[in-house]
C-alpha cells in the first residue's frame, strides 16, 4: 500500500512540476529578457499591471546610445513616435503593426511615442535618453496631442511622475 501512495506523490508533484512550466514558458506577462545592459524591452500589450491596452513599461530611462525593442506580445499594436513630442534633430520612427521594431537613441531628451491604432485610449509612453534637456519643450506641446486621448486621460501625468522617480 506504501508504494501506491509514492506512486501517486510522485504524480502529483510532476503535475505541479508540469503546471509550472507551462505558466512560466506561456505567460505573457514574463519580462523577456534583453540581449545586453544597452538594449531594453518595451511589452506591446492588450492588457498590463496598468490596464487595457499598454506598453510595459511605459516610462524608461536609458543612455544615449542603448535600443529600445518594441516587443509585440499581443498582436495589433505598433510604436510611433509623436509627432512635435521627441527632442529636436531626433530621428522619428514609425513601426509595422504586430511586428517586433528596435530603435537606437543617438539624441538626448525625452520622447513620447503610442500605438496608433490605440491612442485614443492612451496606449502611449515616454522615454528619457540621458538628461531630460527637452522636458519643458515637450510638456508645452502636449495639448494637441491629448485631445486625441478620449480614455485614460490621467495616464501621461502618471507616466511623467514615474519617469521623474526613476
């Protein structure tokens, strides 16, 4: 009788061992991991920690030089910059829907950028290369573009409030 019941321990714990390998190789959720100290992985996402339609994360602070990649985790999404919101003689960038997309930042500055099907509810973030030297530049031209937000209209100040605690 002792030998079945190991038998079944023995079960239910490759049971569990199977679960959680399935969980951990399926969820999307899972940061992925960057190929070095200079690249960095941005999540296009349907849902995140911060609600329907999100880039995790979505403030980021990085060197001057280092790539972001634009990882598309769910389909549908892509990674625009804004237009009037990145510093000045800074390269804008527009990426193909549901495709993975790499950007190299050579300028200083804070860039905003969205998910162009998804602005409208706030799928956007920002990114602050080296010192912030365009801050004031861009937080007076965001009018505009906000108006263009009908839902989650409170996330870019959240975004602004975490990009300064980083």
């Amino acid at each position: 009788m002792h030998a079945c019941r190991a038998k079944i321990v023995v079960f239910q714990l490759l049971v569990q061992v199977i679960r959680f390998l399935l969980v951990k190789t399926a969820s999307p959720s899972e940061p992925a991991a960057s190929g070095s100290e200079n690249e960095h992985i941005v999540k296009m996402l349907n849902a995140g920690a911060d609600g329907v339609m999100v880039f995790e994360p979505a403030a980021l602070k990085i060197k001057k030089g280092d790539t972001v990649i634009f990882k598309s985790v769910d389909p549908g999404h892509n990674s625009v910059s804004a237009p009037n919101l990145i510093p000045s003689g800074a390269t804008p960038w527009e990426s193909i829907q549901g495709q993975d997309f790499s950007v190299t930042f050579d300028t200083e500055g804070v860039y905003v950028y969205q998910c162009t099907p998804h602005l409208v509810m706030a799928m956007i973030g920002l990114i602050q290369v080296g010192e912030a030297t365009n801050l004031a530049e861009i937080k007076s031209n965001l009018g505009p573009f906000q108006s263009l937000i009908a839902l989650n209209q409170d996330r870019l100040d959240k975004y602004f409030s975490q990009l300064e605690s980083l």
